[in-house]
C-alpha cells in the first residue's frame, strides 16, 4: 500500500475481490468554485438526473486504510438484518436497496444480499474523526455532473450504464461495476457514456465538511461524446 498514490482505478467483479490500483494524477494548486454541487437530499427513492446525498455516518477516528462495500437486496428489512457497525442502509437510483459498509477489512461480508463491489484502499487521516458521506449520481443522455474536489478519498461505482471520469492527468473509463478512487484534493467531472447510474461516497474529516478548497483546473473535454 503506498500513501502517495493519487487517482487509483479499480475495476470490480462480482465479488468481493480488489483488483490492483495504479497511479494517475496529483493535486493542482487550489483557488475557485462557485458553488457546492451533490448538496440536494435525494426524494423518493432517488433516481432523478443530477447528483444528490443520500446520506451520511459519523465513523469516528479509524485506521488509515479503509474499504467501502456494497451489497443489494431486494428489501430493505433484510439489509437492516444484516447490516453491522459502520453500515448504513440506502434507498438509491429508483427504489434499490443498498447495504453500503465502511471498515478496515477488505475481506468483510455481509451474509446477505448481492456483493456488486468491494473499493479500496481509502487512504484516510490516522486518529482524526470522520464522517462517510453516500451520494447517487444519474447522468442521462451524454451528460455531465459537476466539478467535485473533496477533502478526502472520492469513490465512485458505476451500477448501470459507463461514465468516463477526467482529472489532470486523463481520462479513466468505466463500465456497470467498475470503481474509481479519487484522492484528498485531486478534482474530477464525470460525464455519461450514452447514461450512467453510480454510487459514491467520500470519507472526510468531521470537522471539515466534505468539499475541500475551490480548485481552478479546468476539465479540457477528453470526456466529451
């Protein structure tokens, strides 16, 4: 595991295996943006177009390495039953039910439900208190989502669909499972192979809040159709 790594690709199968995570981009200088974007709680099972939070858990200090695992079922009493500490239960992208799992373990399981990914490693602050914050993304038709810069590790799942995903350094494509790892300060847009559908989730610091300083990079389109 190395604590320099910076925009890390994983592309997951079915299971709960990680594949290898290589090296793409470091953090530009920090100066501006607007305004914050995936701030709107999504309503009713989410889905719509757009980028929103579902939720958020305060995980209290934690080792510095952690995984996020994602399990589907068909109901959410059965992902209560099984869903243990430092799990949260999520309505997301039209009505699906997601068991989304924050810990040190990467070969940790549910006992229930479909695994669709395990991401990591989320290289974090040792000892400091953190907050997971879980969002949804859906992008039809082409589209793009907002610049993101957060102030800790970015992860991002494709569920449906292909996103492409830009940083300083280039482009990284995504097909239905695939994950990204966006580091502390390295920003990202996102845009839509045709449509996407995608989980993501951003371990912070609880005293910080989730966005970290306006960045001034620009996305030069390689994402573009």
């Amino acid at each position: 595991m190395q604590g320099s790594r910076a925009f890390l690709i994983a592309l997951a199968g079915m299971g709960s295996s990680l594949a290898p995570a290589r090296t793409l981009a470091q953090a530009p200088p920090a100066t501006v943006i607007t305004r914050e974007p995936c701030s709107s709680e999504a309503r009713f099972g989410g889905g719509a177009a757009g980028c929103f939070w579902n939720a958020s858990i305060n995980l209290g200090p934690m080792p510095q390495v952690l995984y996020w695992h994602i399990d589907r079922f068909p109901d959410a009493a059965s992902a209560e039953a099984a869903r243990s500490l430092y799990g949260r239960v999520i309505i997301a992208l039209g009505g699906q039910v997601f068991l989304q799992t924050v810990n040190d373990r990467p070969e940790w399981n549910s006992g229930g439900g479909e695994r669709l990914t395990t991401v990591g490693p989320l290289l974090v602050p040792e000892g400091a208190d953190l907050t997971a914050r879980f969002m949804e993304l859906t992008l039809p038709g082409n589209e793009g989502s907002d610049l993101l810069l957060s102030s800790g590790p970015q992860a991002v799942v494709v569920i449906d669909g292909a996103l492409c995903i830009e940083t300083p350094s280039g482009v990284e494509e995504l097909g239905p499972r695939g994950s990204a790892i966006v580091p502390t300060g390295v920003p990202a847009a996102s845009t839509a192979r045709g449509s996407a559908r995608a989980l993501a989730l951003v371990v912070h610091p609880s005293a910080t809040g989730w966005m970290a300083d306006p960045s001034s990079w620009t996305p030069a389109g390689r994402c573009a159709p």
